[in-house]
C-alpha cells in the first residue's frame, strides 16, 4: 500500500501540491487528472522522492519514506516518475536496460560466475526490449532512437526495476498514433499482473476510463475529487477540470 499523508511542497508562496492526503492499493490502476499546473507531476516527484517535501508524508507498506533519497526510495520498491528522461544517450539500448536490471539484482548477482551473471543480465534485458517492441534496437545508442522509442526504451528500464509501485507520468505524450498502443498495452500488461500498484497521468480521457479503476483529481496543488471513474467523470468539479484539460489540448 502507497499512502501519502498531507503532502505538501512550497515553492516560494505557491503551494504546488497541498495536503494531499490519499492511498493506493497493490492491484489497482489510479488516474490522476487536472488541469495543467495542477500538480500531478510534482506529486509524483514527492512521491519518488525527486523533490523534498514541506511537509506531510510518503509511506509505503506502513514504512515511512519521506526522509530517503530518490534512489533509496526505487530500492524500496517506488518506480521512478517519467516526464524527466533519464537514460544514458551514449550508450545502447540494451546497455540502458542491463543497467537497471543489474541494479535491481544489486548484492545478489555477486554470487555468481562474472560470465554467468552477465550473460543473466543481458538475457533479461533483451527480453525486456522485446517486451516493449525494441527488440531489434539492441545495438543502437539510445540518443539515435526517435523520440516514442525513447518513451517504450524508459517503459523497459523502469520493468527492469521490477517496482511494486508504477508512476507513469503521460507516457503516451509526444508520440505518434502507431507507438500509443504499444505503451497502452505495456500497462494493460503490468495492470493484468495484478500485484502492481500504478499511478497514471494522462489527458486522454477515454484512455482513464478504459483503464483506471478510481480517479483523482487535482487542482491547484489540492486533492477534489477521488471515486470511481463514471462517478468522478460525471461530478461538476471535473467537468471544470475536464474543461480545464480540455481548452489545453486545443492550445
Ligand atoms: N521546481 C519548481 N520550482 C517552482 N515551481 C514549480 C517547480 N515545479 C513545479 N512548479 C510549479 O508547480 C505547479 C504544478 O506544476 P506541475 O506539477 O508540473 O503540474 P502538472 O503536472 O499538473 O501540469 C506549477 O505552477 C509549476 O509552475
Ligand atoms: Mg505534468
């Protein structure tokens, strides 16, 4: 169970996420909605521990994680946020994904052969690449793929990581109506797998009502509304923040 409890972060005097108060159950696909400026992104940084809190709480299975660092925080089983890409240009794509799966495996792998462990690592890895349709991309520095194998090859890093936890923060953003499907369909995967908790920003509301079991929705920093998806979808208060989201796509 992911918790967060009054979570807060201040910038200067804008309070860009304001007491948010709300719980994730393992098995369950959230939708975070609002408006641009909202806070959605900023509450994920809280949640994985980019940015540091004002106040309030992180926890995670009851244990309070508020004080760790972003790595520490993966280690514990938080997913990273998306939105902030963070793979090495300069090397493959396979390298990118070995890496995660080597820091997952961490102490572990120690106990093996060099050979056998690498050859463990880069055997995963490239099942992973072939999970998110990049298969035949090993070889290729990350930096040369376009910008939706970018967005599947951070999809494939974060499974590397094997999370409970799944922060995707518009993974469909930018990319082309051919690659949405693939993404759409990588989460279906994780949500199918049934032990996972995921938290989903996305604009697309027809995407929310197909896969989201509840909604939230923020504004302003502050938590509105929180139900299932028809209930939400239908209650005035996201009707404005729909508009809200709405007059955004349009700009
Ligand atoms: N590092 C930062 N410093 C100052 N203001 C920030 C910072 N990050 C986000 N904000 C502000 O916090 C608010 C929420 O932003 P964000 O979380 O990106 O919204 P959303 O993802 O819902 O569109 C915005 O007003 C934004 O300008
Ligand atoms: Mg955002």
């Amino acid at each position: 169970m992911l918790e967060t409890q009054d979570l807060t972060i201040r910038f200067g005097g804008h309070v860009a996420v304001d007491r948010v108060s709300c719980r994730f159950a393992p098995g369950t696909l959230t939708a975070i909605v609002g408006p641009n400026g909202a806070g959605k992104t900023t509450y994920f940084n809280l949640v994985s521990g980019q940015l540091p809190a004002t106040s309030g709480k992180v926890l995670l299975n009851g244990e309070d994680l508020t004080a760790l660092s972003a790595p520490l925080r993966t280690r514990k089983g938080l997913g990273r946020a998306f939105q902030l890409t963070q793979l090495f240009p300069n090397l493959t794509v396979l390298e990118n994904v070995r890496l995660a799966v080597q820091a997952r495996h961490g102490v572990g792998l120690r106990m093996l052969s060099v050979w056998r462990n690498h050859r463990a690592l880069i055997d995963e890895a490239q099942a992973l690449l072939d999970r998110v349709r990049l298969g035949s991309r090993a070889d290729a520095l990350a930096a040369s793929l376009p910008h939706g194998d970018q967005r599947k090859l951070e999809v494939a890093v974060l499974m590397a990581l094997k999370p409970q936890v799944y922060l995707f923060d518009e993974p469909t953003a930018g990319m082309s109506v051919d690659e949405v499907p693939v993404v759409l369909d990588l989460i279906r995967e994780l949500k199918r797998e049934g032990q996972h908790t995921i938290l989903l920003v996305e604009h697309k509301m027809d995407v929310v009502r197909e896969l989201a079991d509840r909604i939230v929705v923020l504004h302003q920093g502050q938590l509105v509304a929180d139900g299932e998806p028809e209930a939400v979808i239908a209650s005035p208060v996201v009707q404005n923040a729909y508009l809200g989201i709405a007059s955004e796509v349009a700009a």
